[in-house]
C-alpha cells in the first residue's frame, strides 16, 4: 500500500492499524512528502488529537 493510500484509508475508515502506523512512521522519516500527502497528514493529524481516529494497539 502506497503512503498516500495509507492516508486517505485512514481518513475514511478513522482507523489506523499498527501496519499503517509503520508505514506512515517510515514514510514521514525517510522521504519528502508532496503538498497532497502533507495536506492528508495535516487533516489525520488534527482527527488524532480531536480522538477521531482510532489507533489500534500492536
């Protein structure tokens, strides 16, 4: 699954699986992301600290 598809599949479901959670920790470490996947980042990141979005525990 691509970061991009992780991103929106989170925003839709509001649900993020420890899988996606790896995913995305890698993807915002070791590359540049483009204005799309920072604007999907920004709005995951504001559903998580509204508690929108449900992490799943490993």
């Amino acid at each position: 699954m691509s970061f991009q598809t992780v991103l929106e599949t989170a925003l839709f479901q509001r649900v993020i699986t420890p899988e996606m959670k790896a995913l995305i920790e890698m993807s915002v470490d070791k590359r540049d992301l483009n204005e799309q996947e920072i604007n999907c980042l920004a709005l995951l990141t504001s559903q998580l600290e509204a508690g929108e979005i449900l992490v799943m525990p490993v």
